[in-house]
C-alpha cells in the first residue's frame, strides 16, 4: 500500500496514524509552524469530516481500501450491539494489532512483518495472516525459535514495562499474551470517530 510522506499525511491527518509521528520532534514541529501554514483538518462540511475519520481509522491499522470497506460493511450487518462498537472490536482483533498491543513491536508495521515472516503462533500454531482474528481464550505468542533472535534480546525487561490493554493478559515471561476478554476500545480512547465512520458508509 503506497502512501507518501508520513509526516505530511500526519500533518493532514493527525499524529494517531503513525506511530513514527507520535514523538516529541513531530510534536515541537507541528507546534512551530506558523498558523497560516498548518493544513486544516475536518475540512469540507459534513462529507469531508467523514472522509477524514476513515482516512485516520484506515491509515492507523495500515489497511487498504476495500478490505478496510468490507470491515465496516460486516460490522453494519451485526445488529447485536452498535455497528461501530463493533467496527473496533473488528479492527482490534486483528492478529498484528495483538502483537502491536502486547507490545512484541513497537509499530504495526513492524507487527504485520513479524506475522508474515512466520514468527507469531496462535494457540501454538503458526500463523502467518495478519488478518487473522483473535478471540476471547486465544493464546498469541512469540515462535520459540525465534526467541533467541535479535527481534527480542531484553523481551523480559520490557515485559515488565509494558502496559497492554485489559483484553490481554500477559505469559511466559512477556513472549505470550492471553485474550482474556472479547478484544475492542472505547470510543473514548480511539483516535478516530467510529459513529462518523459508519455515517460515512451508510450514506
């Protein structure tokens, strides 16, 4: 997926997109720039807020158009609980999200890499889709393997300082977390609006 200066698309966008924008030096930056030359964000009345939420929401787990079309139009069709609680269980529960959540990398990118290139297990298997979707009991873990690699020298250390969301619960020293609970985030907490995206595909 071709994207562009991150920095540019942050300044667009907003920080929560990219972790690599979620830094002290990007933060000085956006705050020296002269008003006049800030890009205006929200833009467009009602069609471009919209625009702009999915942007963030899609850019932030690094998915394409329509795969990230087709999460939202599954979330729509479950009438169970609000279409777009469940458009962020969706998206949480992807398996690199989890390796991102348990803090095995510091970037989804680098989480998504790590599930391709066969490191990550689930429920002692190895699983190489980063798509795939964790449920409540599922145990994510780090292929013993690849423990001894440099990917993870000083994996317990930073175990210790990791905090991870409350669905996970951490194991085996830091290289396995649990699914303890059903995954998902609090409107609250996402750094995009999931009603408004839902407006946006309902249209």
């Amino acid at each position: 997926m071709l994207l562009g200066p991150k920095y540019k698309i942050c300044k667009r966008l907003g920080a929560s997109v990219f972790e690599k924008c979620q830094t002290k030096k990007f933060q000085l930056a956006e705050a020296r720039a002269p008003r006049r030359t800030r890009p205006k964000r929200g833009g467009g009345g009602d069609y471009g807020a919209q625009l702009l939420e999915k942007q963030k929401a899609r850019l932030t787990y690094g998915m394409g158009e329509t795969q990230f079309a087709r999460y939202v139009h599954e979330a729509m069709e479950q009438h169970r609980v609000p279409s777009s609680e469940n458009l962020l269980s969706r998206l949480e529960s992807r398996l690199d999200n989890t390796v991102y959540r348990a803090g095995f990398v510091s970037t989804r990118r680098a989480a998504r890499q790590m599930v391709s290139h066969g490191h990550i297990f689930v429920n002692g298997r190895r699983m190489n889709i980063p798509s795939h979707c964790v449920k409540e009991g599922d145990v994510v873990s780090v292929r013993p393997e690849s423990r001894e690699s440099a990917l993870f020298t000083g994996r317990s250390e930073a175990a210790l300082e990791t905090k991870t969301p409350v669905w996970l619960k951490s194991e085996d020293g830091g290289f396995a977390v649990a699914v303890a609970s059903a995954p998902g985030v609090g409107q609250s907490e996402a750094p995009f609006s999931a009603p408004i995206i839902i407006q946006f595909y309902s249209r």
